[in-house]
C-alpha cells in the first residue's frame, strides 16, 4: 500500500475501444515506438510503473491487416487509500454481567479519522462485510461475542470522492462490573439498655459485599443517601464506629474497580433489637444405654428441653454447648440433629437463646444431664426341644419362665417376654402366657424385658434375648430293605452283621453325628432301652425275625425309633468258576480275536452249576458285575466277545429262595494258523511239458507254509483233491493248477486254509528278428517275435528289456536282440547286421573318415560283394 502501484486488466478497456467490433484486435504498448512496430505487448495483469501512466494503444482488423497505432492513449491512475488509525478498544461496563452491553461505535469516529479530510466511517461484524461495504452496524451495538469481540471499520471517500477505502479492525471489551449481594442480611444489634440505638461496625459487612472478589482490586465506601453513592461523595468516615441515627436506618454501598472504573451499589439496614428471655429448665435424666455395661454414658435427646427453656415462644432457637464460652461465641454448638452422648455423670450442659428474627441471644442457664443404671440381667441359655408334635413343622410349646432364675440371678426385678425387639423397647404386645408358647419361626429370638419398677413408666429397664430352638428328628423315612443270607446248607440261623445296614439307614446322614441303635422290640427301641450290644455279629433269635431301629443325634438327643427291617437265613445257590477260560477258535473276522460263544454250552453250564439243576436252578450271564447283581442286561446264549481275553460273569439263581451267587467267566478267542503263500508259483516246461529248471527262479517251485511240523497238521490239495500222502509242510509243485493247504493247531485244534496258483511258462520255442526298414534306409527298424508257453520280453544288445519286439532309429551296423520268458524259465539271442554305408570319407589320414565301407553287411549277408565305379560309371578295380 501507499506506493502508488497497483494490476490492472488492460483488456478490460478492449470493448470500449472497439465499439464491440471483434474484427478489430487490440493490442497494449509501454511506449509509442513499440505500438508502432508492434513490439512488447503487455500482458494483463499489468502492473504501473509511475502515476500517471499512458498506456499506448495499436488497433488493426483482423481481415484486411490494415491498423492504426497513433493518436490512441489510455491513462492508468492508481488513486490513493484512506489513512485511518487503528483505534483504542471501546469498551462498556457490564451492568448485570451476563458478558455482554450496549456500545456506541460512534465515539471512535474521530479517533479513527485522526482529521483526515473528506473520510467517512461505518462498522461492521465480518471483514467480508466491511470490504463488500453491506450490513453496516448501527449504535447502539450489543456485542455478539463475549468478553472480546473484534468489528471491522471501513474508511471511504464518499462521492465526489474517489470511493477508495480501507479496511481496519476495532476491539471491543465488556468489562464486568463488581458484584454486591442483592439482598444484604441487615446489621442487628440487640439493645442493651432499650433505647433503640447503639454503635455499629459497619465494616463487619465487608466479606458480604465483596464475596469472592479481592479486595486489593476495587474501593469500597459507605454512603447515607443513595445520591452520595451513586456520585462517590460524602462517604462515611469512620465505617468501623458508627452510631445509628434511626432505627432501623439504610446504608448505602460504593463499590469501584480499581482497573475499568466500573461501578456498583448496593445497600443494607442497620437494626436495634431486643433480646429473648430464657427459664432454666429442670435436669435431663437417661438410663444407661441398652446392651451396654453401667458406665454411666448414654445418649440424650437435647432437644426435649427446648420448650421448656424457651417457654414455648416461638421465633426463637435452643443450641446446646460443652463450654460456657462456646455457648457465648455461639462455636462448636452440639448437634441437634445427633443424639449427645455425656462425658461425664452427672454433666453441665449451656445453653444459647437465640432470636431468629433479630439474632440476638441469652445464654443466662445451663441443663443438668445425669445417667441412672439399668438392671445387669444375665444371657440365659437357648430353650431346645426336639420336633415331636407333628415332625417335620419346627413347632413345638415353651415354657418361657424356665430361665427366669438364670436371667434374674437372684435380683427381683419384674420380666415380661416378647416377639419382637420394638414390641420389648416399648413395653406393647406383651406374650400373654409365657408358660405355654408356641414358636411361629424355628430359630426364634424371644425378647425378655427386665425392669426395675413395672409400675413406673419411666423405670429403667434392660432386654436380653431368648433363643428357642426346635431340633428336627433324625431323618427316619427310609424304608430299609430285608437282610437276607444264604446259606448252604441252611439250617434257620446266621451271624448277621446288622452294622451293614448303617449307611442304608442314614441315607446320607453324618455317622459321627448320628448313631444307629438296634433293638429286638418296638418297645425297648421307643425307650432307648437294651440295644443290642453285638450288631456287627448278631445270631437270629427266630427266622424270620423282625429287627427295630433307632437313630439318635448325639449333638441334640433328639432320636426317632420308626424304622424296622427283617432279617433272614435262606438257602443259597453255588456259581462255580471253570477251572479253564472257555475257548473258541477265531470264527468273526480272521484272526481279530473276535468269536461267537455258545453260552448254552453243555459242558460250560455243567461246570458252573455243579450238579444244580433246573427248575430249581437258573444261570444267567452278564457282562459286568454291577448288571449281574442287578439283574439287568443279560447277555445272549450266542454272545460275540469284545476283547480277548474277556471276563463275563455267570449267575446262579436259586429260584425258591431268590438266594444267587456270581461267578467269572473268561471267554478266551483262539487264534487260527497264520498261512502265508506267494499269490503264484512258476513252472517251468519244455515243448513237451516236461519240468525244467529255470534260469531266475527255483523250478520246479516249494510252496512252504513255513510252519513246524511238530505243531501243525498240513493237509494239501489240487484243484480241489486232495493229494494223498502230502502231509508235510512244503510241497514241490510239478502240475500247474490251484494248490491248497489246511493247517490245524494240534494245541487248539483251530485250523485255516491258504490258497496259491502254480503257472506254466517255457523258453521261446520259435523265435525270429529281422530288419524290416531295408538297407541304406538311414532310419532303421528291426522286429522281433517269439512264440512258446511263456510270457516274452525283448532286449537289444546291451539296453533295457521291453514288451514289444519293435526297435526303431536303430543305427547300422552289427547288432544282438535277446528274448527271455518274464518268469525266468529261459532266454535266445539272435544276431542282426544293419546295411547302410558311410555319407562322406576324408582320407586325409588325421584318424577320422580315413576309410569307407558297407557297415553290417557281414552279419546281413556274408557272401555279398563290393563294387565301386567312378563318377563316370567306370567299375574300379
């Protein structure tokens, strides 16, 4: 700014200049000369160089290229800015500091002119504003951004000025002005001689006032008018002793801020009051605290003497202070709200009067407190009973007085019993007959009140709890089952060991709590009395015989004698265990050590039984031990193991007494002959079927089993017959056919069968190889065939065996083709000569093509000849 240069559009004069003709081009020049030759044209935007400047002008039509560049001038003229001065911040006190207030943006006018001529001023909130020069603000302006807020000021020539401006910023700040209590509690006095006035420390006020602010930032005075406060004039001189002129009288607050000289006033009232009067009220008597030791401490409601002291007048307050001169600086006041525990017996307490209306106190009495003991009843013992009247319901009838002795301890104090803790506090509800109570809840706390003086209301008095307590009875619902013993032979009589019943009887209940007992009567078993004293080992008096039972806790006493069983002797059953596992060869899948047993087996279930027999005998099989003695899931007569060995279980019933008894049985699964034979066997033959010997392989063939002789016996077979006198355990197979071989385990007896084929296959026994491509073929070919009872393959010289006879890109020269039978019973050779002849010679004697013949004419023909002609036809000799 300020340096008179400014960018112009140049172009932006070019429709002028032309009349809108756009077959005239313009073009701009710095000098005459460059319009003239058309030089130099300046580009937009241009930038001045001085100011004024003319800018020369070259006008030529785009069609005839005919031009004018003399005569045409354009003068650019960078006008200057307005020179405003960024002003002072404007700033306005906040009367009700909400953070905003009025401003008049006027006042700034001049500041921001600073005398420059012909310049006029308008605000605005956006710079964008301000530079489009819309949405002017107005005074008075309310700030939109608090404390700090920035506005825009654009100073403008105005027509017939140029309408250059410039763009400024202006702040304004709202400036918080002090605070003071709306509501100022008033200065009271209480009259002490009933004039109506006194002096007054008007300087008491000041924390009120000034609240949170510091008093180091603002100057605080004191006004009797309003005007004087509102103007700053005639404050109070001496604030901290000022006697008061009428009663009541206002006063009047000035509060100023050091820093924004902003202003507050305010005002309070002074007031001279009388006094309350206060009675001295009549000592507080408490018992000792419930539940505690006589210590002479308890808990006083204050309060109840608050009437009493203040005669029932109202507008006045009772506080309650441990010190006299607590109660006179109105410090440490006992809280009314929280009952007061003595330090001391008996104890002072002062009392504070106040007025409520005018705060003015006496503090003329005090309040005696004293503590008076209560009865020091001891804690009786639970009352327990068991559940006999109806078992199950917890309910039975006390006699409460039973521990009044135990309570009293030889003091006469009076007792009465209730169900609840406030009922005994409160001395309501009294139990009407405590010698006959039945409980409602099972445990249940009785609540016995000892008084001094049933008599005096007032009596002191303490309460002790009564616990009633109905043990259940043993559990005694179990039906127990007989005890039975079988035995063999039975005479009516067993030792019976009736000590096993225990555990059944308790069903589930602690043994080291609950004693089972056993008895020969109903009678001796109702009354605890003559149990048997040998339980483990008790010999029946009859049989049957009828045993009764009681279970009695040891912890309560409490016992129920409702159970019996019976016990007898029957006659027994006898399960033999078999002497050897019962085995069967492998007959499942081979050699899984899985079968199939006939339970029903004679042999088996004549061991077993030992003589027992059907109908008065059943055997039955099981798979476990636990089905056995339950009777439940017997296994099938055809019983298919699951391991090997397997161990089942066999039980005899006797079915007349329904006396059993279980034996093992192991299920053992034989394993059969392990056979292994090659799939085939070769046998070599000549053209007449003769055995020959091979040349790979044993011919003719020992089919062996590999077994020992001494273990097995081998029985074999061809083509299903069986070959007399073949009994050992290899065989020389000299037909070919399907050869079998049936080993038994001479220990199991268990036998299994393996099956091989013997083949025929002889040497080739006509044979042939030849070259079939024809001599000087260059790619040569031979093909052998071989006929006989074998299987051929093919070799040329030295290379690989294959099942074809072809051999192809065979090259010339002297070659062996072999044929053998695949199963080693024999091989031929032939011998095959390849004709073709070398393509070139150099007989330069460097060791390479020194010499030319017919190569594999020898072993193809042995009696051909060579004849070799010139290029001109001319045999050579």
């Amino acid at each position: 700014p300020d340096d008179e240069k400014e960018p112009f559009d140049l172009e932006s004069k070019t429709e002028e200049i032309t009349g809108g003709d756009v077959n005239i081009s313009i073009t701009y020049y710095e000098s005459q000369a460059d319009a003239d030759a058309g030089t130099n044209p300046l580009t937009s935007p241009y930038i001045n160089t001085i100011n004024p400047q003319t800018i020369f002008i070259r006008a030529e039509d785009v069609n005839t290229a005919c031009l004018v560049s003399q005569g045409i001038t354009l003068d650019l003229i960078v006008n200057p800015l307005p020179s405003p001065i960024t002003p002072t911040p404007l700033e306005e006190c906040d009367v009700d500091n909400d953070g905003f207030a009025e401003f008049d943006l006027t006042q700034k006018d001049e500041e921001i002119i600073g005398g420059e001529p012909d310049v006029t001023i308008s605000y605005y909130e956006t710079q964008l504003d301000a530079e489009q020069g819309i949405f002017a603000l107005t005074s008075p302006y309310i700030n939109i951004v608090t404390p700090s807020q920035i506005l825009y000021v654009r100073a403008e020539y105005l027509a017939p000025g140029t309408g250059c401006f410039r763009v400024i910023e202006m702040e304004l700040l709202v400036n918080p002005t002090p605070v003071i209590p709306l509501d100022m509690e008033d200065l009271v006095i209480c009259d002490d001689d009933g004039d109506g006035f006194s002096v007054f420390d008007l300087t008491q006020k000041e924390d009120e006032i000034y609240g949170t602010q510091d008093p180091a930032n603002y100057i605080l005075t004191y006004h009797i008018l309003q005007a004087d406060a509102e103007a700053g004039t005639n404050a109070i001189a001496n604030p901290g002793s000022f006697p008061n002129t009428s009663n009541p009288q206002t006063i009047w607050v000035r509060l100023v801020d050091n820093t924004t000289e902003c202003i507050k006033i305010g005002s309070f009232d002074l007031r001279v009051e009388i006094g309350p009067v206060a009675i001295q009220p009549e000592p507080l008597t408490q018992c000792d605290d419930l539940g505690q030791d006589n210590d002479g401490i308890a808990l006083f409601d204050l309060t109840t003497k608050n009437d009493e002291i203040t005669g029932g007048v109202s507008g006045v307050v009772v506080s309650y202070y441990e010190t006299e001169v607590d109660a006179q600086d109105d410090t440490n006041e006992i809280d009314p709200d929280t009952a007061y525990q003595n330090t001391s017996n008996p104890q002072v307490i002062y009392v504070r009067v106040m007025d409520v209306n005018t705060s003015c106190f006496d503090t003329s009495v005090y309040l005696t407190i004293r503590v008076t003991a209560n009865p020091d009843p001891e804690d009786p013992d639970p009352i327990v009973l068991c559940d006999i009247n109806n078992p199950g319901d917890g309910i039975e009838e006390f006699d409460l007085t039973i521990r009044a002795n135990q309570i009293l301890d030889g003091e006469s104090w009076e007792l009465t019993y209730f169900e609840s803790y406030d009922d005994a506090l409160t001395a309501t509800g009294a139990i009407a007959t405590p010698t006959a109570y039945a409980n409602n809840t099972n445990p249940q706390i009785i609540y016995v009140r000892t008084t001094i003086d049933a008599a005096d209301p007032d009596s002191c008095f303490e309460i002790v709890e009564l616990e009633l307590i109905v043990d259940p009875l043993p559990d005694g619902s179990v039906v127990i089952s007989n005890y039975i013993i079988c035995e063999i032979p039975s005479d009516g009589e067993a030792i019976f060991d009736l000590t096993t019943k225990i555990d059944e009887i308790l069903n589930g209940q602690d043994p080291s709590i609950y004693q089972v007992l056993f008895y020969e009567s109903q009678a001796d078993a109702d009354a605890m009395l003559n149990p048997i004293q040998e339980p483990e080992a008790y010999t029946n008096i009859s049989n049957p015989q009828v045993i009764y039972v009681v279970i009695h806790n040891s912890e309560t006493e409490c016992f129920v004698s409702t159970q019996n069983f019976e016990i007898e002797e029957r006659e027994g059953a006898v399960a033999n265990t078999p002497l050897e596992p019962f085995s069967v060869c492998d007959n499942w899948n081979e050699n899984d050590g899985i079968a199939e047993f006939n339970l029903d087996d004679a042999g088996l279930q004549a061991e077993i039984l030992g003589g027992q027999s059907a109908p008065d005998y059943i055997l039955v099989f099981y798979g476990s031990l636990e089905t056995a003695e339950a009777e439940t899931s017997p296994l099938p007569l055809l019983y298919v193991n699951t391991i090997n060995p397997q161990v089942i279980y066999a039980r005899v019933n006797n079915v007349n007494t329904g006396c059993y008894a279980i034996t093992e049985v192991i299920l053992k699964v034989e394993q059969l002959p392990l056979v292994t034979l090659a799939d085939t066997y070769g046998l070599c033959v000549d053209e007449q079927g003769n055995s020959i010997p091979g040349e790979g392989g044993i011919s003719p063939p020992v089919i062996d089993t590999g077994l020992d002789p001494s273990l097995y016996i081998f029985q074999w077979q061809l083509n299903g017959e069986t070959l007399l006198g073949e009994i050992g355990a290899s065989l020389t197979a000299l037909q070919e056919g399907i050869y079998t071989v049936i080993v038994t385990e001479i220990a199991t007896g268990c036998s299994s069968e393996a099956t091989t084929e013997v083949t025929t296959s002889s040497p080739p026994t006509t044979y042939s190889a030849i070259v079939v491509s024809g001599a000087f073929a260059e790619l040569h070919t031979i093909e052998a065939d071989a006929t006989g009872e074998g299987t051929y393959e093919f070799q040329l010289d030295d290379g690989p065996f294959q099942d074809s006879g072809t051999f192809t890109d065979v090259e010339a020269g002297d070659h062996t083709i072999t044929i053998r039978d695949i199963n080693g019973c024999g091989s031929v050779t032939i011998d095959v000569g390849v004709i073709d002849y070398p393509r070139f010679m150099t007989p330069n004697e460097d060791g390479y093509h020194d010499t030319w013949n017919i190569i594999g004419i020898a072993a193809g023909d042995p009696t051909a000849k060579i004849y070799i002609f010139d290029r001109y036809g001319k045999l050579l000799k």
